[in-house]
C-alpha cells in the first residue's frame, strides 16, 4: 500500500485546508484510516480516523468540530477538510492505513496502523 498526502499549506488562523491521502491498492475499501500530525519537538499524535465501514469517525478532542474526516472509495482516497484553523495545528500531518482494523474500527494510536504517506506540512499563521 503507497500512500500520497497533498493539500498542505500556509493559512491564516481561521483559515481552511483540504488535505487528500491517494491511496494504491484494491483493497482501499477495506482498510481504516487516519490522519495524525507531528509538531517540531513534539510526538506523532493521532489527529482523526475513519472506519472502513464508513460509519465511524473519531477525532482529537481539540479538533472536534473543525475537521472532518471522509472517504471515497472509488476514488482510493480519504479527506480532512480543517476549518478554523488555529497556530497550534501548525504541524507534518500525515495519512495512515490499517489492514488490521475491523469492519467498524477506528483506530487511534500509531501502533494501529501499518502504512503511512510522506507527510504535507500545514503551517498556520496568527
């Protein structure tokens, strides 16, 4: 599986970005994603996922509200569509795949995912 983030960027705080994860392989539809980011200094966190089944999404808790995750599967590619955007998003994010995860899954952590993209920095300015 070969992941593609784009989408990143500089904006002004209140902003939005659209950020796209292409993702290779037949298989797209059944593999749980997500989207973390890293911040200089500080530890890859886990930002926003999406069930394969597509029924479930799950979110930092600081983003709630703001992001939006969603998947088109015929299209192999997941969105975070990021509103409002604050100085403290300022991060690489990147996209993830998990093959383990079950049908309604969202897995939160690193550990639980085994693809990952190459990163596209987001950088918002106060």
């Amino acid at each position: 599986v070969q992941l593609q983030a784009s989408g990143g960027g500089l904006v002004q705080a209140g902003g939005s970005l659209r950020l796209s994860c292409a993702a290779s392989g037949r298989t797209f539809s059944s593999y749980a994603m997500g989207w973390f980011r890293q911040a200089p200094g500080k530890e890859r966190e886990f930002v926003a996922g999406i069930s394969w089944s597509d029924d479930n999404t799950y979110y930092l808790d600081s983003v709630k509200g703001r992001f939006t995750i969603s998947r088109d599967n015929a299209k192999n590619t997941v969105y975070l569509q990021m509103n409002s955007l604050k100085p403290e998003d300022t991060a690489v994010y990147y996209c993830a795949a998990s093959v383990r995860a079950g049908f309604v899954d969202v897995p939160s952590s690193v550990r639980g995912y085994d693809y990952w993209g190459q990163g596209t920095q987001v950088t918002v300015s106060s």
